[in-house]
C-alpha cells in the first residue's frame, strides 16, 4: 500500500462514520416523530420518513426493538441534558422543582412517544439500560433533599417517598392531557403548584 493510499484512509473512515452518525441521528429523530403519532408504525414507515431505505435501518438497528432502545436512550441522554440546563443544584430549592417539572413537560411534548405509554392498549416500549425512569428521578430526589436541608421544603417525609408522589403527580397531570380533560397549561400549572404544596415549598409567591 503506497504513503498516499495509507493518508487518505483515515479520511475516508471519518467520512464514513459521519455519514452513519447522520443516518442514525436521522433515523432516530424520525422514529420519534413517527411514533408518536403512531406508536405501531411499522420499520419501513420510520424509513421513509428518514429518507432511507429498510435496509439502512436494520444495518444499524437490527430489529424494531433494538430502534425503540436505540430512541429510548438518545432520549434519556436528551432528558438529562435538558436538565442540566435548568441548574438543579444551584437554584432556590423551589425554582428548580419548577425547572425539573418545566423540563418534564418539554421532555414529553418533543417525544410524545412518552404519553402514548400512558395508554394501556398501546405498544410497550422496551426498557433500555439507560432508562429515563431510573437515571431522572434521583435528581428529583436530590432537588428535595437539599430544599429540606435548607428549611425550604417540610422534612417530615422521606425525600425518596416526595419524590416517587411528585413524579405520580406528573404523571396523573399528563393523563389528563390525554384524555383531553386538561390542556397541557392547566395541567402543567396545577402539577406545579400540588408539588409544592405536597413538598412545603413556595415558587412565585405561591405559598404552599
């Protein structure tokens, strides 16, 4: 193999490992679209939707399942990333409760995929190493302890059992999204404001 056969190489592989994370990060964004609005959508719709073909997919995701862990865990790295932004540890103990249920709402309205689960008829999604479901609530629960430490959230309950009914909060608050009972502000609202009643905390001037 001549010098420049060996110093063009590397080049190639950079192009080619580009030209795959774009192809994954496109197939990806379109399973979350598509499955959202229809959580049975079939591989060849995700496809289409991606601009590639079956055959792309399946070289990089063997199996349908395998593309629900594969959008499952770019979004457990988005969620985390979102919350990173809103200063969890940094904030006044009530700010960032509201940043981490203002991030919750965003979260689920960019992969409606997630409310579709509230559904009991619809397609389960499988659970992946990194679920979102166990990396996000100790950063909850985190929030809620440093709030009681600092007096301004009641101690009196276990910070793992505020945590576990907060997230029962947003979860119940979505359902009636779902439903249609509630629009995603007046759920959004009252979750923020029985949150903090349920934790003792005040956010905005609304005492708990």
């Amino acid at each position: 193999m001549s010098d420049t056969q060996e110093t063009a190489q590397p080049p190639r592989r950079r192009r080619r490992r580009s030209d795959a994370r774009r192809s994954i990060d496109a197939i990806l964004d379109a399973a979350r679209v598509v499955l959202g609005e229809r959580p049975d959508a079939s591989v060849e719709e995700i496809a289409v939707t991606a601009g590639v073909t079956r055959q792309t997919v399946y070289a990089h995701f063997p199996s349908r399942d395998a593309l629900l862990v594969g959008l499952v865990e770019a979004a457990s790295a988005e969620y985390d990333a979102m919350l990173d932004e809103v200063g969890l540890d940094t904030a006044p103990p009530a700010d960032a409760l509201a940043g981490f249920l203002d991030v919750g709402w965003r979260f689920m309205d960019r992969y409606p995929v997630v409310l579709s689960q509230l559904n009991p008829t619809a397609p389960r999604i499988p659970r992946p190493e990194n679920d979102p479901h166990d990396v996000v609530p100790p950063r909850l629960e985190r929030v809620i302890q440093r709030g009681q430490q600092a007096g301004d959230f009641d101690a009196s309950l276990p910070a793992a059992w505020l945590t576990a009914a907060v997230f029962g909060l947003q979860h119940t608050a979505a359902e009636q999204v779902v439903t249609g009972r509630m629009s995603s502000e007046e759920a959004a609202a009252v979750c923020l404001e029985s949150s903090l009643r349920l934790c003792g905390g005040r956010h905005g001037g609304h005492a708990a």
